[in-house]
C-alpha cells in the first residue's frame, strides 16, 4: 500500500513540475507582452478571412514562424526576420503550425502583394508554381458566363481559364482569404532587447 502511495504520490509532483515548467512559467512570461511597434489589429475582413484559413486547412500545411538566421535558412529563402512573441499580439487562436509542406507564411502579404496573384494561386495553384502540391479550392470561387457589378474576376493565364469565354469569380470566402493573407506582413524591424545595464545613468 505505502508504494503505491510512493508511486502516486511521485507521478502527481512529476505532473506538476512538468505542467508548471512547460504552461504557467512560458504564460506568465508572455501573457502582458504588448504588440510590436508597427503592428495592426486585424480587420473585420481579415478576420473572417483568417476563419476561412483555419476551416480550410492552411495550417496543417504552413507555419507562421519564421526562425533565426542561426537555427534554419529562413532568412535566405526570404521569409523574413524572426517571429517573436509581440507578432502574435493579435492572434487567437495562435497558427504557428507545424509542418512546412509549403512555404511559410508570415509574410506572404510581403512576398505576393497581389491580390490577383493570390487568388488566381487559391484557384489553381499549378498554374502560378509549376510542381506545386497545394490543393485547389474551386469552391471559393464561381464560375459565370459574365460577372456582376462589384465581383471580382479573377484573371486567370490563358492555360487556367475556363472554357467557352467564361469568368471565375471570387466568392466572399476568398476575398477575405486574400485579406487576411495580405495582412500577413511582419517585415517591419523589431528593436534589439537592450543589454543589462543599458541606458541607465
């Protein structure tokens, strides 16, 4: 009995030493981090259109982090600086991801400003980067005969476009996918952590 008690009694402090040091320190260290000088809270748009981005699976796909020049090669694929905690300022729930099938995406609004770019590639990824894997997503666009007032065509290569002289045009979903993309843009320089002592009469 008294081992039993021993061994219970041992998993419960290793439960919470583990749930202490890997939860409550890392939130009590970011939980009042404010948001890096230059950032802006999402707008409505982008916000329905960061919904559009997690229902679709974007982020089983891509990460939001790029890492430090010493850790990976980030920098030179031109996926910018390094993330810190006040990019995510405005976040929740956080989409760093995981895995990098495709490119990361923290600064795609730098990388591909064009919202035609970035709709055409939601339409058909092939036909903007040959070899891609990225899925198509018909469904966030329509195809007609002739658009209305205020639609957004999309402007397809000659190879993508559909038959018989229709348009596709942009469903709301994804124009407020391509807003939330564009928003993506976290190039703006962070200042150096002053060193201990620093600036202090």
């Amino acid at each position: 009995m008294r081992s039993e008690i021993k061994l219970i009694s041992g998993a419960m402090v290793t439960l919470a030493l583990s749930t202490s040091a890997l939860v409550v320190l890392p939130l009590l260290q970011v939980r009042q981090v404010a948001p890096t000088p230059g950032l802006k809270p999402y707008t409505s748009a982008e916000l329905r259109g960061r919904e559009v981005y997690i229902a679709n699976g974007c982020i089983y796909c891509h990460t939001q982090q790029p890492r430090a020049k010493s850790f990976a090669p980030d920098f030179s694929r031109g996926w910018g600086r390094a993330t810190v905690a006040g990019d995510y300022a405005y976040d929740s729930p956080h989409l760093l991801g995981t895995m990098r099938t495709g490119p990361d995406l923290m600064n795609i609004g730098v990388r591909q400003p064009s919202e035609q770019w970035q709709l055409g590639h939601l339409y058909q990824p092939r036909a903007y980067v040959p070899g891609s894997i990225m899925p198509s997503y018909p469904y966030l666009f329509e195809v007609k005969p002739k658009a209305e007032e205020g639609e957004i065509v999309v402007n397809l290569p000659p190879d993508a476009a559909p038959p018989n002289g229709q348009v596709v045009v942009a469903r709301s979903d994804a124009v407020d996918l391509v807003r939330y993309l564009q928003s993506l843009d976290r190039s703006f320089p962070v200042l150096p952590a002053l060193k201990s002592g620093a600036g202090k009469p």
